[in-house]
C-alpha cells in the first residue's frame, strides 16, 4: 500500500497534482475518503485498470472501522460484526480467501438482532440475575410491542419516534405493560434497540426505522478484526494519507480536488465517499454547490453515535455468555457488555453505550470513560477484577 505526497504530476499518471494536469487516454479517477466504500471503490477500478489516487483525511485506513493491537491482540473498536453471513454479502468472498473466522452470534429475525437469546446473562442494579424465563418472557412482549407499534405507523400520516409509538402501544394494550424487574428488561430491550441504531428511541424514525433490508444469514463476528480485509483492499492501491481534501470543483472536462496543504489533483472523475458527519460539517466547499435536494437530504439525515469501551483482564470472572447485561429503569441507564472471551479466547469485555449515554461518555477523558465502565460491571458483579 502506496501512502506518497507527491506535489508534482507523474509523467505516466493521469492523476496530477500541484494544479499541473496531464491527459491521458487511460480514463482517472480521485476516491475522496479511505473507509469500506471509498476501499472498494479504489479497488474495483484499479481491477479495471482505471487510474486511481485515493485521498484519505486521516493518519490510517478504515474510516469508522478500526482494529486495535494494543493488548497484543485484535480488537475491533470499529465495526465488528459481517452482517449477512451468506455468499451475496459482497465482503463474503474476501473473508473466505483471507481464511478468516467468524463467530456466529445470532441467526435471522432475532429479537436482539445481532445476537440469539441464547447465551446470556441479565442483572439488575444489585447484581441479582435476572431469571431467564422472565427475559424470554418480556422478549416476547416487546416484539408483540414492535408489531403494535406498525398499526400506529399505518394510522398517522405524520412521522412520530419509535419511543412515542410506544407509549401509544401501552395505553391501548394495558396487557403488554411490564411492572417490577419485568419493566427494567423491557427497558434493556429498548436499550439494545438503540444499540442497532446507535440513537435514542425519541429519534428513531417509527416510519423508517425497519426499512433497511438486511441479508440472510445471521450475524458473524469477525475474530481475527476487520483490517485485514482492509489490507486486502487497499493492495496495490496509491493511498495517500493525511490528505484533508478542502474544494471539489466539477468543471466540463474532469474534476480538479484541493488538499489542505495546497495540493491540487485533476482527474476525469471523482468519488466521494466521506461519513455524513463532515458533509454536515460543510468543511468541504463544492464547485458548482451541491443541488438543493441533496443538501436537504444531507441536513435532515441524523447521524448516530455508539462508542466501545474495550477492558482486558488478567483472567475471567465473569459467566461463560456471549453479552452481560444492566437492567434498569430506562434505557439509558442500561448496559451491555460484550464477552470477546467466548469468540476470541482473550479476557476482554466490551462496553458498548449508544445515543444519548454515549454522548455523555464522550465528553469524559479516556481514563474516566473506562472507570465509567468498570463501575457499571461492578454493579453486577461486585468482585470484578481492575482491568489490566
């Protein structure tokens, strides 16, 4: 993987920079951004023998897919998870030449989507477990609550969030109301809901929030971490690093793109495939602007947050499940951790806060963010060893 900062042309690029250009019958293309789509993209036109500079703001590859060796080991800190097991998942292929593993944490249609309610455990604040035919039990009734809140969707013209639909579900039917330890697993549902979305329920669009379509499959973890499918990627690829792209003029002949250390790139074409975030941050000017749809597409999109907290330990103490939960009486003061102990073999649980108690996390140093997290665990497990 090329990560160069030429500031001249190259007599045999298409791709020029320092505002020199360079035709050639070879047809060139500028990738803006070094996440999944901007890789695939780089790499699919590179096969097709495309010429191709990709420019990525940050020091690394990825975007919001990040591998962590620190521990001595892979921990992804990014995304995790191959959504889709199957052979349409177009990162299938790329897994199964890698050799990679996957650990299998739920099938389709499951009511904690990523995972099977199968290798659990539940406590509420005094670390007493949660017995599991009352989880199984309040599962039942908080999908019976996702199918009332459709026939809510079919009678309001306006959009409402899924967080009202429900408190409009639970006046009409007294018999799903949930009370005690029960109303706290219901709220730990709702939780892991907002996990999905990495958003608040009183954001979550009730007329959009299942419209996505997902692959069949199930759900894998990736135990070896996603760089290695980036590695694969990103081979043979001109990657330069540390490139902040500033302007995107679209003129009659090609595409001229401005880097934030001065250097221009002219190619035929460009694609641009930066996070929502910077778009909303307008931290890149467009020449001509972008039509008014698209920014009103942009504007009205949320973005969500959801942050993990890795804790290594010296050994496990913790029950042989694959997730740890915090019951509570709202959502937001739930907690799941992630047990990469089952998947991985190393002692390592994963806090995973999303929406609103991300956000707050967020605000904390590194070091009182995971004291945080150490407090929620000891919470349910008194005894729980200081990480390492």
């Amino acid at each position: 993987m090329a990560t160069t900062k030429n500031e001249s042309c190259d007599s045999n690029s298409a791709v020029c920079s320092s505002g020199r250009e360079l035709r050639g019958s070879t047809p060139s293309v500028i990738v803006i951004g070094g996440g999944f789509a901007g890789l695939a993209a780089a790499h699919a036109l590179h096969n097709a023998s495309f010429k191709v500079i990709l420019l990525e703001s940050r020091d690394r590859i990825g975007g919001r897919v990040y591998t962590d060796y620190s521990f001595g080991f892979p921990v992804d800190m990014g995304a995790s998870w191959l959504h889709g097991v199957c052979k349409e998942n177009p990162l299938a292929p790329i897994i199964g030449r890698l050799g990679l593993s996957l650990y299998r944490t739920s099938g389709d249609n499951s009511v904690l989507y990523d995972h099977d309610l199968e290798s659990y455990a539940l406590y509420d604040m005094d670390g007493k477990q949660v017995p599991p035919e009352v989880v199984t039990r309040v599962g039942e009734a908080f999908e019976d609550i996702i199918e009332e809140t459709k026939k809510v969707r079919e009678e309001f013209l306006e959009d409402m969030s899924v967080k009202q639909a429900f408190s409009i579900v639970l006046e009409r039917r007294p018999d799903l109301r949930q009370h005690g330890i029960s109303q706290k697993v219901l709220q730990w549902y709702l939780c892991r809901m907002e996990g999905w979305f990495a958003a608040d329920a009183d954001i979550i669009s009730l007329k959009t929030w299942d419209q996505e379509e997902l692959l069949e499959g199930g759900h894998g973890l990736m135990v070896q971490g996603y760089y290695p499918v980036l590695q694969a990627l990103a081979e043979g690829l001109d990657i330069r690093l540390n490139h902040r792209v500033t302007k995107i003029s679209r003129r009659y002949n090609g595409v001229k793109v401005a880097v934030e250390n001065g250097t221009i790139f002219v190619a035929d074409a460009a694609i641009i495939t930066i996070p929502l975030g910077v778009l909303k941050a307008n931290t890149i000017k467009f020449e001509p602007p972008l039509p008014e749809w698209k920014e009103a597409a942009i504007s009205d999109l949320g973005v969500g947050n959801e942050n993990k907290i890795a804790l290594y330990f010296q050994e496990v103490f913790w029950p042989n499940v694959e997730f740890l939960g915090v019951v509570a009486p709202t959502s937001y003061g739930c907690s799941y951790f992630l047990n990469l102990h089952k998947a991985t073999g190393h002692a390592v649980l994963v806090y995973m806060p999303a929406g609103r108690l991300a956000d707050d996390i967020e605000k904390m140093s590194d070091e009182a963010a995971a004291s945080f997290a150490v407090l929620q665990l000891k919470r349910i497990l008194p005894h729980a060893l200081e990480p390492l």
